[in-house]
C-alpha cells in the first residue's frame, strides 16, 4: 500500500470504481473522481493529471493477485472503461461491499447533521474520514432532518466522554442532581446514548457499584481519573432498554401490563406509532391497549402527552396515582377568586374548589 496520504486517497477511490460493475469508468471519469475526492480532502493543490493518474494504474495491477486483473475493457468506439475481472473485489481486505458503501450514504447523511455541535473537531474527523475513506457523500441537498438541540448544554463533554468510554478511561464528575443536589462520582464509562434531545451517561458508579446514568446537562465538572479501568461483563447495553420508555432502568422492579384505552381518532396514531414495542391491540371495538414494561417517569410523561384522550385501566395503583396527578393539575386550573369584604372594604381572595374524580 502506498505510503503516502494523498496517494493512498486515490488508491482508495480507484479501487472502489474498479470493483463497482454497475458504472463504467473511462480514463477521464476516473480522473475526475478521485480529483473530486482530493479537492475536498486537501483543496486544489492535491490534485493530479492524467499521467500520475496512469502510474496508479500500473501501481494498482502490481499489487494484484495472481487470477485477479485490471481490465481495460472497449465500448462506444475508440473509448474504454477499467475493472477488476472479479465484482467486489479489492486490495483493501476489510472494505465494504459496493451494496454496503451504498447504505452507508445514509449514516453519513445523519451524522453530517451534527456538523457544527461543539466537539474539539472529533465528529468532523470521523465524517471527514468515513467520506473520504468510503467515496461516499451525504447528499448535498438538505432532504432529511434529525433532532438535535444545538444549545443544549454538556455537548462540548461529549467528545471527551466518548473518548473515554472507547479507551476505557474512568470519569471524574461534578454533577447536579434535576433535585439541586450537587454529587461527585467516579463513573467507569460504558455506554452513551441520546433521548429526547437530550444525551445520556451510562456506567458503573464506583461508590454505589451499579450502573448510573447522567444527563450531560447536569455536568458541572469532568475530567479523568487515574482509577483503574472496571470493564463492562454485565450489561448487554443492545437488549438493555428493550423494557422501558426512556433512558431510566429501575432496579430491583418488576414488568407490568399496563392497559390504556384511547378515544377513537387517537387510538389510529397510537397503533400506527406504537408507545413500545411490546404494545399489543386488546380491543379494537373499545379502543384498548396493552404495554409490558418497567414502570418510569419517561412512560408517565409520554402517556400524560396524550391528554383527554388517553384513560389509566390497568393496574390499579396505577390508575389512582395517575387519577391523583390529574387532580392536583385540575385544581391549578379551578382556582377562582371571589369577593370579600374586610373592614368595610371591598377585596378579593383565592378560594380553591375541591375536585373529586
């Protein structure tokens, strides 16, 4: 392989046109791909004309296998066009198929939108990289969007935090609890995840020796910790969510079958756009419901989302701390003020109605 840079980004884009059959590259096509791919890796001083470009070429077949050629192949009169005598081949072993590049253009496209989100350069590199690497660009037109909240705070940690996690690097962290209450840990990072716009923390807290996870907004403080590494035997963080709404697991809680009927019109959306993948139809002709998971406050506010429309059937310690809350919020709203008279004056004083559901 060649050892300089700006050569190994043509070789690069090179072999992944010789191993694509379902385009024909002539001499010109191939020159102006990789000039494309070098313009945007390192500007207008990278790029090459069309003799270095037929050096490749000899240096490319050099590194062949035996029953493996670079084939110049005529078509459309004194034109022709170059590929390996075999689909998919290519001299980089651990490439990704033509088929695999092709989807890749999605993720790109994704984490393109997080262009700009502070992190020290790190996204910016991958994408950069991933794009240069694969020949593959997110489309230049804005077709897709993707939640994020750019004033969110802790962002400008996410970097480091991901760093840390990959290199096994425990945490020092100053962090302020939703309550006002301010904690330190030792956290052996594992697992980072975003929900609701905002991102999450997962690890092992060293003094409470189980998982934790922090909002990246709460962060006051982070830096690492010289603390030996403790890996993750435990969690299988791709299954570790399968039971919750939300970023919140309970410990020590059991699965509940929680049912919930629905008014006509909003019970379409709720079977088209299910809670949970567990949600199951009870009855259509009533409007029913079942989910099968940990109880969170994640899953309260998403089912509070839904307003008039949603009621509370199953189970019934459920039901009433849901009819309470509801309660509380209907005596904001029935407060009333009615006229008094002090010392011969006319005035005004709250009274609050009682609800009773």
């Amino acid at each position: 392989m060649p050892k300089n840079k700006n050569a190994e980004y043509r070789f690069l884009v090179l072999d992944r046109c010789f191993s694509d059959f379902h385009h024909k590259y002539t001499i010109e096509d191939l020159l102006e791909k990789v000039n494309d791919k070098l313009y945007d890796a390192n500007g207008s001083k990278s790029m090459i004309m069309e003799r270095q470009l037929r050096v490749d070429l000899n240096s490319i077949r050099k590194m062949l296998p035996d029953g493996i050629y670079l084939e110049a192949i005529p078509f459309d009169g004194k034109k022709c066009y170059y590929r390996y005598s075999e689909p998919n081949f290519s001299i980089y072993k651990n490439e990704l198929s033509v088929a695999e590049v092709q989807n890749l253009r999605s993720t790109i496209e994704m984490l393109g939108k997080y262009r700009g989100v502070p992190s020290n350069g790190w996204l910016e590199e991958v994408i950069s990289n991933l794009e240069i690497r694969f020949g593959v660009k997110g489309n230049a037109e804005n077709l897709v969007s993707f939640e994020q909240n750019e004033r969110l705070k802790g962002l400008e940690y996410l970097a480091m935090i991901i760093d840390a996690t990959i290199n096994h690097q425990p945490l020092e962290i100053e962090y302020v609890s939703a309550k006002g209450n301010y904690h330190k840990h030792i956290l052996h990072p594992y697992f980072v995840k975003q929900y609701n716009g905002r991102w999450y923390l997962f690890g092992l807290d060293e003094k409470e020796e189980r998982i934790k996870n922090l909002a990246l907004d709460r962060i006051q403080k982070l830096n690492t910790n010289e603390h030996a590494f403790r890996k993750n035997e435990n969690i299988d963080f791709n299954s570790y969510f399968d039971n919750v709404v939300g970023v919140t697991v309970p410990y020590e809680a059991q699965l509940e079958e929680i049912q919930l009927k629905f008014s006509p019109h909003r019970f379409k959306y709720v079977t088209s756009k299910p809670i949970h993948k567990s949600q199951k139809t009870i009855s259509e002709k009533d409007c029913i419901i079942s989910l099968n998971l940990y109880h969170t406050l994640e899953l309260e506010q998403q089912i509070f989302s839904f307003g008039p429309d949603v009621e509370v059937l199953s189970p019934t310690w459920f039901r009433d701390e849901f009819s309470n809350k509801i309660a509380d919020c209907m005596k904001k709203y029935f407060s009333v003020q009615k006229p008094c008279i002090e010392d011969g004056e006319l005035c005004s004083r709250n009274q609050t109605m009682d609800v009773k559901l």
